[in-house]
C-alpha cells in the first residue's frame, strides 16, 4: 500500500478521528459527501482548503480500512 501521507490521527484533533492533513475535516465527512452524490468540485468548494490528492487519499483510506480484518485472539 502507497503511503497515506495527507490522512492524520491525532488525540487532539476531532477525538483521534484519521483527518485530512490535520485539518477538521475527517475522512469520514468526505466519504460521506461523495456516497451522498456530492462530486468532487463541490467538496472542494465548499472546502477550499482541501486539495484533490486529499480526497484520493480519503478513498484510498477508506478502501485499506474496509479491507482490514480484525481478528479476535482467545484468552489463555
């Protein structure tokens, strides 16, 4: 997997919520918007900071979480 450089966790940012470069802007919020139809130029309007590398990398994060398993381990 490429590095996902632009997406950040940080306690102190939206709870620990993987944001946008820092930003208040969750990966989540921009999956969101796009499952809701928005195109990628209304989210960068109505976000004029976000970049369109952010919103590749949000997808990208999106598609390496869902592929993740997590596998409960038994307690000996």
């Amino acid at each position: 997997m490429k590095e996902l450089s632009r997406i950040t966790l940080d306690p102190g940012v939206m709870g620990g919520k993987p944001c946008v470069r820092g930003l208040r802007v969750t990966v989540g919020t921009v999956i969101g918007l796009l499952a809701a139809g928005r195109s990628r130029e209304e989210i960068l309007q109505a976000y004029p900071y976000l970049e369109p590398e952010d919103i590749d990398q949000c997808l990208a994060y999106a598609a390496w979480r869902v592929d993740e398993r997590e596998v409960t381990l038994p307690v000996a």
